[in-house]
C-alpha cells in the first residue's frame, strides 16, 4: 500500500492524481488535523509530526510514502530518509523550476505557508535559480484554513487570494507557483481573479509522476490479483471532528467511495 500524509485535505489534490495513474494500488491516506495548519508552527514541531505520522504508515505496511505536503517536506524529509532508509519517500516543493523555465518576464511568484518559506530546502530552491529568474515569495496565512472550510468563493476568500496575488503581480510575475497543497483547490478561483494571461503552476500531476516513476524504478507495484483485490482508498484523520468532512471532499473528489478511519497517535 502507498502511504501518504498532509497537515489535513490539501493533499488530497496529490491524491486525485496518483489514482489516476495507480488505479491499481491502495492508497492510505492520512490527514493530520489534530495540528492543522503545519504553517504557522516551527519545523521542529512539524518534524516531529512528521517523524510520527511516518512509524504509523510504516507500521500499517505502507512500501512508499508520498508527503503531500510542502511544509512537512520542507520541515522533514532529509530526516525521514535518514530515520527510514528503508522506505522510498517522495516529497513535495514549490515548483520553481517549471516557473523559472516557462517565464517571459523573468519574475516568477511562490505562494507557500510561513513554515516551507523559512526552511532550508526552498533557500536551496532559491539559490539554484537566482540566477535564471527573479523569484519573489509570499507566505500566505489564513488560506489553508479557508480551504479546510471549503470557503473557495467567498468576500473573505477572494479578499485574501487579492492580497497575496496581487503584490506578485505588481512586481511583474506571470508565473504563480502554488506552493502549498491546500491551495490547488483555490486555483480555479485564483485564476479567474488574476486572469488567463497569468500561468499558475500546481504540482499534484508531477508528484504523481514522480511516485509512479519510484514504483516502477524498484518494483513496488502491486502484482498479485490478491494484493489488488484490497483495492481500496482509506482516509484518516487524526481529529474526528473532521471526519465526514474529509471523507465527503475525497469522495467528491476521487469520484469513488473511500474507507474513513480515526487514528489517534501517541
Ligand atoms: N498542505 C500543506 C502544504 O503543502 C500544509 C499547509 C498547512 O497546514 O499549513 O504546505
């Protein structure tokens, strides 16, 4: 089974494409919302989230595991390999590369929580293209919480989108980079709003690539009719007040019924 895990539905984006291309494996996903928003807190705290999150998915037999989450990856993931060498992990950062590649203006705009800014991994992301591209950041707080609300079109959403957008686009960036996974579901909204010239990049589908490139690269796909007869989607949460929530969204999402399951970690 693949394993995966977000501070809470955001990842589900990276979700939606890794079935697509795996309709084959079961997926256990696990949504953290007992501590959720990641990026308001400090990578120490968020590391050790991660570090927890990542025994239990071991424990129920994950053979990869995909941090659907920028901020965790960005707080975690050379400690993830380091502490479970044994487990391939496939990690997430904002999509600078494509951006600095695809830009006219030269300016690229990284829209990301407060925590995956701060981190060393993005300063590395950083310094490898300074030289190609300007690329301007914006810590936006605030929008992973109206996310978890499915709050996508209203004054407060659209107000906020504004505020973080615009200063990018002021500065001349045609490119946004959505930085964190929470915010692929404000991107239809956040097109609309900065228009059809402006490219904004999501990278759910190159996630997805990524994890079915590691499958194939050490021969992890599921081969047995028994092992894909368990063919089955299960989405945990670590708050059980969000439970149905988490579970509707994925349903509407995946288009397919999914198990939901509490999960309470020490
Ligand atoms: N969805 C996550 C990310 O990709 C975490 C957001 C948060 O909890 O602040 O960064």
């Amino acid at each position: 089974m693949l394993g995966m895990f977000d501070s809470g539905l955001g990842g589900l984006s990276v979700l939606r494409e890794i079935r697509k291309r795996e309709p084959h494996e079961k997926l256990l996903y696990l949504a953290d919302h007992a501590h959720c928003p990641y990026g308001t807190r400090t990578l120490v705290e968020i590391r050790s989230f991660a570090m927890q999150i990542t025994r239990w998915l071991c424990s129920e037999g994950a053979k990869l595991i995909a941090v659907a989450c920028n901020t965790a990856s960005a707080a975690a993931l050379h400690s993830l390999r380091e502490t479970f060498p044994s487990t391939p992990f496939i990690g997430m950062e904002p999509a600078v590369k494509p951006a600095v590649v695809n830009t006219t203006t030269g300016t690229v705009g990284v829209l990301a929580t407060e925590a995956t800014i701060k981190g060393k991994l993005f300063g590395e992301l950083l310094d490898r293209f300074a030289e190609d591209a300007t690329v301007l950041t914006q810590a936006c707080p605030g929008l992973v919480e109206l996310v978890e609300k499915e709050d996508y079109d209203s004054s407060q959403a659209r107000s906020l989108l504004r505020r973080y957008a615009q200063p990018l686009l002021d500065l001349g960036a045609d490119t946004l980079v959505l930085g964190c996974t929470h915010y692929s579901f404000l991107k239809t909204e956040l097109q609309e709003m900065v228009g059809p010239n402006i490219n904004i990049i999501d990278p759910a589908p190159a996630v997805a690539d990524q994890v079915s490139r590691v499958l194939t690269e050490k021969n992890l796909r599921s081969k047995s009719e028994l092992e894909q007869s368990d063919n089955l989607i299960v989405v945990c949460t670590t708050d059980l007040s969000h439970a149905t929530h988490l579970s509707r969204q994925a349903q509407s999402l995946l288009g397919e019924p999914v198990h939901l399951r509490a999960v309470e970690l020490d």
